[in-house]
C-alpha cells in the first residue's frame, strides 16, 4: 500500500480527476493549499502598492492505493496536470503501514477499497457477487 501525495495547479484540478476516473481511481482527498518552489512567486501591484506574492495556490490531492494501483494513478495525475511549464506540481509517494476503515474495522488492502489483486478472497467475492 502507498500513500500518494500530489500538487497540482488548481485550474488543472479538473483534468487531474477526469483522468484519475479513467483509470478507475475514485478515492481522494483534496485541500487547498499553497506553496512556492523554483518560480519563487511573483510581484503583485494592487492599489498602488506592490507585494510580493511568494505562496502560490495548489491543490493538494491525496490517494491511499493498493502497490497494483500505484503506476496508474502517477501516470493519471501527470496525464491530467502536465502543461510543461514550471509550476506543474510534485507527487509524492509514501509507503503506508496500514489502513484502517472505521466503519467496519477491516484493515490492509480491504479497507482501502475498489478492486485489486490485494483483495482478501472474502472482498474478491464480494465485489464478484456485486457484479452479477
């Protein structure tokens, strides 16, 4: 299991989840967030008075995956981020020792949820019955 973290543009944000959906990952959490890297910022004139601006808005997007689903959500979050200027964002990628749902108290790949290859043979069932 890993934690992945992402930063992207928020006028990107949308494409970031469409593709993300294409890829059959639909579990997030998203915050807003701000950030400088190597743009440093810029400077602002507003009402005659200049400032300068070094924290630029973000979106910060975090996913906890099954390693089956690791590849596939970096490559859908560069698909839906990338403009090839500075200022695209960052992802990180985390290990995660456990996962636990509250509701229910399943740990481990069952409680991070969707299909995956990790999947205890009682949740394999079950998403097969749901399929029928």
């Amino acid at each position: 299991m890993k934690l992945i973290i992402a930063y992207v543009k928020p006028e990107r944000f949308k494409e970031v989840k469409k593709e993300l959906y294409k890829a059959e990952v639909f579990r997030m959490s998203v915050s807003k967030s701000r950030g400088c890297g190597e743009q440093k910022g810029f400077i602002e004139i507003l009402r005659a008075t200049t400032q300068e601006v070094n924290l630029l808005p973000k979106i910060r997007i975090e996913l906890a995956v099954n390693d089956d689903f690791v590849e596939k959500t970096i490559d859908a979050i560069i698909r839906g981020a990338r403009t090839e200027t500075m200022g695209d964002g960052k992802i990180f990628v985390l290990p995660l020792e456990d996962c636990i749902r509250i509701r229910t108290g399943e740990r481990g790949s069952d409680a991070i949820g969707g299909v995956s290859i990790y999947l205890s043979d009682k949740k394999r069932k079950e998403f097969e019955a749901r399929k029928k």
